[in-house]
C-alpha cells in the first residue's frame, strides 16, 4: 500500500455535534481506543486505507468488463452525528484525492 492511500486523520461535516459514532468496514469503533474527536476532524489510533483513485486505464480496462477490483480495496467509513437537531450517519469516501476533505452530508 502506497503512502498517499493512508488516512490517520478525516474532516467532520459541517454542524457535525456529538455524539460522534464511527464505524470501520461496519464495526462500530471505540471514541478514545480506536480515535479521538479534536475539534473538527476525526483522529485514528489506526491507519485506514483509502481506496485507490481509478486511473484512466483501469477506466477503460473497466469499460471493456475486465475487473481491476483486486488492488482497488481499501476501507469503508461512516460517520453518525447530530446536526440541526437530527441524527444523521454519513458514508465518508477515503480516497487519497479526498483524505481530509469535509464528507459531504
């Protein structure tokens, strides 16, 4: 895994207000063992792995129905907070282009 594609470190949406609850490829992680909120970004004990940006060949390679999706892993992230009152649950893409770009909500 290369280094662009690791994430320690995400963007919380605007308004974002606890609780925060975070989840890892569906497992619910711990605030305080697994990461910590410090102020407007999510903070990981662990690295995450982004998802590696899809270059023009493996578009085509793709397009034609060839699979490129072994290499193409990476790790899956929601976000659940209160916001205006509500709760919400945000899929946060890890991408290396989006690593810690506000998630849109």
């Amino acid at each position: 895994m290369s280094a662009d594609t690791h994430v320690r470190s995400v963007a919380l949406p605007p308004g974002a207000e606890p609780p925060i609850r975070v989840y890892v490829n569906g497992e619910e992680w711990t605030e305080g063992d697994d990461f910590r909120v410090v102020g407007d970004r999510i903070d990981f004990d662990r690295t995450l792995r982004a998802r590696p940006a899809l270059g023009l060949g493996r578009k085509l390679m793709l397009a034609m129905g060839i699979g490129v999706y072994g290499d193409l892993k990476g790790d899956t992230l929601d976000v659940q907070y209160r916001a205006g009152g509500q709760t919400r649950i945000t899929a946060v893409p890890l991408t290396a282009a989006a690593a810690g770009s506000p998630p849109q909500a």
